[in-house]
C-alpha cells in the first residue's frame, strides 16, 4: 500500500508539472540533451524502450514487472511481458533473474515468472479439489497447470502439505495424493464385496462393481487377508474367498466318505487347478489311488479285490461295471483292474472291456468249438485244400530251399541212381527193391508241412521262415472263422447274457482254434499220407504189373505186324501205338500226376493236352523221360523206338521191367488164342465174327500176336491166303464181301437197300457157323512160326 501511494504522490506530481506555465518548462529536445548528459557524465543508468521514445531506469522496468506479476495473478510469461512494456526481452529476463535473487518465492519455470501468491492460489485449489475427489494425480495437475510434474509436487503441493493441502500421499506412488475420508469410503466398499463374495471373482469383477481404484483395491485385499487371498494383483488375477476354499474342502470329504472316490472333473468344478494336491493334502490319511482323471479310495479297491477272488475261486466270470459306481467310465475301470490285478490273477482271468472272465469259463464255452474244429479239419483234408495249402507252401520256398541245398540234390540223385542200379540188378526181379527207392521219392516231396513233428519238417519250416521275407506273402488257410467260433460261443453266453462277448471271445480264440485246426489237419493229413503210402506200394506194383503187361504185349504184337508188307506195317505200328501205346502213356502220366501230388481230376483216359499238361508240371525227374515217351506216341516209326521210350519213363517212375521168357511168352500166345476163340464162341455180330476169325487163325498159323483193327481185316485174309485151303479162302471172302455189303446197306436209307441188309444178313447167319468152324478147328500147316 505504500508503493501504490508513492505512484499517487508522484502522478499528482507529475500532473502538476504539467499544468505549470512554460516559463518553468523544458522543450522536449531540452530534456533529451539534458539525459545524454546526465548519461554521459555516469550520473543516470537508464534503460531505452523499443521505440526509443522513453528512458526507463532498472528500478523503475523493475518495479514495472512487479506490477505486472501482481496484475497477472502472480505468474507471468517473460516474453509477453517484454511486448507490454515496450522493453528488450533480454533487459526483463535480467529483471526477472535479479528478482529471484532479491525475493523469496519467486521461481522462473518454462520462461515464466511465477511468484508465492500463484503457489498459493494452486494450492488452494488443489486443496479444494481433494475435498471434492479425495484423490488428487500430479500427472493430472501438470497437465491442468500446465507446470513441470516435479515442480507442482515439490514447490506447490509439499510445501504446502498439511498447511494449505491437507491429504496423504500415496505410499506405492508418489504422484498421487488422497484424503483419508477417501480411503476410509473405499474400504468401506471394498469390505463390502469381499464379505458378500463366496465364490472366486475376477479381480476385474470387484473393481467394476466397487468403481474403486485398482492400487486402493490391492492395498485393501493386503490389509484384510483374513477374508480371502488373491491369485494375482492384476485385473485377470482373482480372488478367492476363505468361505469358499472352506466349502471346497467340505464338498470333498463328504463326496468321499459318501462314495469312495473323486471325480477330477467334480472338484475342478469347485474351482480347483491342481485337484490331485488339493485332494492329497485334505484327505491326507487316506490311502488314495489315483487315475487319469479320477481318485479310488482304498474301500473300492478292496471291494474290487474280494469280487475277483470270489469270481477266481468259482471258475465264473464278474462284470465290475456292476460293483463299482456308475459314474467311473471303462477306461477308469480298466485301469483300477490293472491296479487290482497281480500276477497270480492275470495268468487265471481275461479282461474284455468291464468284464473279468476266469480261464476255466472261457475254456467252457469254447469247449463246442472242439467237433466244429475236428470237423473243418476233416473237410479240409478230404477236399484237397490242406494239401493244396501244403503244396503252395512248398512252392513259396522252392527257390530258398533250392539254393540252400544245390549240392545236396546232386548227392541225392548220384544216390538215387546208385539205387536205381542196384534195383535193376537185384535177386529177386523189380517189384519190391523198384518200390522201395519210389517210397524214398516220396518222402522227399511230403518234407515242409506246416505242424510236422518230424526233424526234418522242423527244419524246412525254419527256412521257409527266412525265405518269406524274399517271397512276400506266405500262404494261408482258414480252416475254421470267427463267425463260427462267435456263434457257437455265443449260445454258451446267452444264459449268462454276456452274448456281447461273443465276438471278442472269438476273436481272441481264433488264432488258438486255427493252430488246433491245422494240427489236427496235419494228423489227419500224415494218416491219410500213411494210408496212401500202403495204397501206393501196392499202386506201384499193380501199375509195374501192369506195365510188364502191356510191355509184353506191345513186343509180342511187334512180331505178328512185322509179318506184312511195310505199308500195312505202318497202318498195323499206328493202331498199335494208338491203343496199347495211348494205354501206357495214360498209365504213367495218371501215376506221376499222384507222386507230385498235381491236381488233376482227370479220368483215366487221357487226352494229348492232359499228357503234356501232366508232363511238363511233374518233377524234373520225372519230366523229361515223360515228355519224350508222350511225344514218341506220334514220332516213333518202329515198335522198338516206342519201347525204349517206354523203359527210360519206367526207369524214371522206379518201376522194373521183368526178363523175357520164352517160355511166358508162348504161355501167353496160347492164352491169347483160347480168349480170342471164347470171344468167337459168344459172338453174334457178323463183323466182329469176321474180325475174330482171322485174328484167330494168324495166332494160330503164325504161333504170333496180332493187334488190328476191323479195317486190316481183308489185308490179314490177303496174307492168310497160303495159310487156308480154297475152300475157307472162298468161304472167308464169301463172308467177307457179305460183310461191307451190309455195312453199306445198313448207311443207306432206302427200302430197298433195307430188303437188301435183310437177305445179306440171312446170308451172313448162314455163314458164321462155318466161319466160326473153320476158325475152331484151325490147324498149323506149312507156315514157319517166326521166333
């Protein structure tokens, strides 16, 4: 106030001046020369405005700028207020500089003056602001004051804490102040929810509903731990009420105790993380059995055990999806048997899903599968498939049993013809010794059946193990099927209604069932080999009889065709081969075909594709001398040729031909004569009268076998023309002539060609009598026999 009234004395001052007369004034230019005097001679420091107009003194530009400040509310820009007085900015800021040395309180921020009344004003109205916010934020006030953040908490708010700003600051963050009716109001809300909370609440959750501060909400949760912890300080931590983890815990014991075990979807439910260490640490003198996603109490397990041994002792089947809760799934159940089952018990039960059947039950209820396994058995053998099984299996590992046994085989058949040669020179013929080398052969080919007992098969069953990976797939056969097995055992299970089961039951029979079907095949299969081997012995010899037989014959016929002129020779060795030779070829080939076990059903009489078919399938040993003797059938130009054909094939099937005989021979032309003469007694057909006659009387003449057919009828009567007299020559033409002409009548079919075959058959009637006397009583005359 003593300023302002030294500006009023000095203004009337000046004021008076002006109103003096002009006498006592200076003109302008007057005063002008008198400062730069004064400034000249150092007696006046003054300042000159912007406009040079004006002389200020430092004093003076001061005093303006206080003036200024004060009119300005305490706080003003520097370099606005070089604009307002007119003066050069950097003359204020050394005002401005000069007065923060002189004056307390006066602080220049940001090219600003600010002096103690604005710091006090600011604080006044944070003050108020507080009051109606409880809080106050320094980053808030920066921006509102547009002041420096470390100025406005260290000049403005605690220097003036408790005196104009009355609050607390804030312990966790320095920048914030509160008063503590604002903490007290928000404990109070705060205390509020967590009371009211049971279960666990998102940290988000409680701010939102409280509309509280997150930092007062985390400092409030510190204080009253007592009501609840929290998971995490952060909005997606939660909180979790005592009453509730209380309520946890009880749910559990009495879940429990109720039903033996816990369910880890039940308690996690509850809110639970880790349930297997909240569950261990609550019930911590229980004895647990965890699961995958469960825990069994000791009660269930035990239930469980005495269940077993009932069922182990009673030979009987138990189904523990009925003793145990429902709520256990099967893979819990599976896992309490494997728990439950010990050793001892795992060697005397099967589990199939929640069903423990003992071995004694199962063996029951498969015991019908025994007469089905016996019967497919039997069908498999009796139908040729196991034996198809075997020969494929043969097969498959030829090439592995052939490179693993090359030098054996030379030894074998260096072996076998040292035995050939022995049999062949043998005491009493070839019948038996030529039998026992082929029993050897056979043997050979029955080695490598699946199931054999013997060494050997053993051995072959090995290699064809190492052979399979080089081969690919081995061969199979499925001799009895699941579906049977199910639908037998099935029948079983029905009374006890585990029908469901029938099918697995089934299916873990099936490989047993398998290996008792081909065993029993195999005994079956060895039997019937036994029996076959006793068939064959005597089949061998039958057919070697049989061999020496039509050898015979076949050499005996030679001698009667070499009679007749070369070109009835061929017509004579064709038919001959044709028949007897066809006969041989068929006999050989229908025994190899047996002795290499092909599967042919063909009937004895052979076609020229069925011999080569036969021929080239059999064994090598067998392969080359066949496929010659079937080709000489066709090729051969004397008889000799096809019997020496015949000898290698005989040779190669073991067989022994016996020595010549003369004595047997000639035993033999008569026994041919008195057939062919008891077949003449019996006939009424007048062609084959004829046929019968002639054959007759060329034995007879000749003391030689002839094999022909009704087509060389008239050539033989051509050459017995010296053997008759003219008489039965007349009589055989006679008849001869009657004979084509009714076969030429019988072709036609005219009326008059059937008058015809009447009249020549009344002829012919007439004529057998005497053809079948001439042939009777037939005697050798001047013909030589030929040895």
């Amino acid at each position: 106030m003593a300023d302002w009234d030294e500006i009023k004395r000095l203004a009337a001052d000046f004021q008076k001046a002006q109103l003096s007369t002009g006498i006592q004034r200076l003109s302008e230019r007057n005063c002008i020369e008198v400062v730069r005097l004064l400034i000249e001679k150092g007696l006046v420091d003054v300042i000159y405005t912007n406009d040079g107009k004006e002389y200020l003194t430092q004093s003076h530009l001061e005093q303006e700028v206080k003036d200024e400040l004060y009119v300005r509310g305490g706080r003003v820009n520097l370099i606005e207020l070089a604009k307002v007085l007119n003066v050069d900015f950097g003359k204020v800021e050394f005002i401005a500089k000069r007065l923060l040395d002189d004056e307390d309180g006066m602080h220049l921020i940001l090219g600003q003056l600010i002096g103690e009344s604005y710091i006090q004003r600011v604080a006044s109205e944070i003050n108020q602001s507080l009051v109606q916010h409880g809080e106050v934020n320094v980053g808030r006030l920066t921006t509102q004051y547009d002041l420096p953040t470390e100025f406005i908490l260290n000049q403005i708010i605690l220097k003036n804490l408790q005196k104009i700003i009355f609050a607390k600051q804030d312990p966790t963050n320095s920048h914030i102040f509160f008063t503590q009716s604002y903490i007290t109001r928000n404990k109070a809300k705060i205390r509020g929810a967590l009371v009211a909370i049971t279960k666990p609440t998102p940290i988000s959750v409680i701010l939102n509903l409280t509309d509280v501060p997150a930092r007062i909400l985390y400092m409030v949760l510190n204080e009253m731990s007592s009501l609840g912890v929290v998971t995490a300080q952060s909005p997606t931590g939660q909180y979790i009420p005592h009453i509730y983890a209380r309520m946890q815990a009880q749910w559990t014991n009495d879940f429990y105790k109720q039903n033996g075990y816990l369910l880890h979807e039940s308690v996690a439910k509850l809110g639970v993380s880790n349930v297997r260490t909240f569950v261990q640490s609550h019930l911590a003198s229980e004895k647990l059995t965890h699961l995958r996603n469960c825990i069994v109490g000791e009660r269930l397990i035990d239930q469980v055990k005495g269940a077993m041994d009932e069922c182990i002792a009673s030979n009987s089947y138990l189904d523990v999806s009925n003793i145990l809760p429902s709520a256990l799934s099967d893979e819990n159940i599976d896992e309490i048997l494997s728990h439950v089952l010990t050793p001892t018990m795992q060697k005397q039960t099967y589990v199939f899903g929640t069903v423990v059947l003992t071995v004694n039950f199962m063996d029951d209820s498969v015991k019908g599968c025994q007469e089905l396994v016996n019967e497919h058995a039997k069908r498999a053998v009796e139908s040729g498939n196991y034996q198809k099984y075997i020969a494929e299996k043969m097969i498959k590992h030829q090439d592995v049993d052939n490179s693993a046994g090359g030098a054996m085989d030379e030894s074998k058949m260096d072996k076998r013809e040292e035995r050939r040669k022995k049999a062949s020179s043998g005491k009493g013929g070839g019948g038996a010794q030529g039998r026992e080398t082929k029993t050897k052969s056979t043997k050979k080919h029955a080695r490598g059946n699946r199931g054999n007992v013997s060494d050997s098969e053993e051995d072959t069953e090995a290699q064809s193990g190492v052979g399979g990976k080089k081969g690919g797939k081995e061969p199979h056969i499925e001799l009895i099927t699941c579906k049977e097995i199910a639908k037998v055992v099935g029948k079983f299970l029905e009374s006890e209604g585990l029908e469901m089961l029938a099918q697995p039951l089934a299916n873990h029979y099936y490989p047993i069932l398998s290996k008792q079907a081909l065993a029993k095949a195999h005994e079956l299969y060895e039997l019937s080999l036994q029996k076959n081997n006793q068939n064959r012995r005597q089949t061998h010899a039958s057919i070697q009889e049989k061999m020496n037989t039509l050898y015979n014959d076949i050499r005996l016929y030679e001698k009667g065709l070499k009679l007749f002129q070369p070109d009835v020779q061929g017509q004579l060795l064709k038919y001959l081969l044709k028949t007897l030779g066809t006969d041989v070829c068929n006999e050989l080939c229908l025994y190899v075909a047996a002795e290499c076990n092909l599967n042919t059903n063909y009937s004895s009489t052979l076609t020229t594709e069925q011999r080569n078919k036969i021929a080239n399938d059999s064994d090598p040993e067998y392969r080359g001398a066949l496929q010659t003797l079937c080709k000489s059938l066709t090729t051969s130009e004397t008889v000799e040729e096809f019997l020496e054909k015949t000898e290698k094939a005989l040779n190669a099937c073991s067989m022994m031909l016996k020595k010549i005989d003369k004595k047997k021979d000639r035993n033999l032309i008569l026994c041919h004569k008195h057939g062919l003469l008891e077949q003449l007694t019996n006939c009424t057909d007048p062609a084959l009268v004829l046929h019968l006659a002639v054959l007759i009387i060329f034995t007879i003449s000749t003391q030689t076998m002839l094999h022909a057919s009704g087509r060389h009828v008239s050539a033989i009567l051509s050459f017995l023309q010296t053997a008759l007299s003219a008489e039965e020559s007349k009589t055989f033409n006679t008849y001869h002539d009657l004979v084509l002409k009714l076969l030429s009548a019988e072709s036609a079919t005219s009326e008059e060609a059937k008058t015809n075959a009447e009249d020549i058959t009344r002829q012919l009637r007439e004529l057998i009598p005497v053809v079948k006397g001439i042939a009777g009583n037939f005697k050798k005359a001047g013909v030589t026999p030929v040895e």
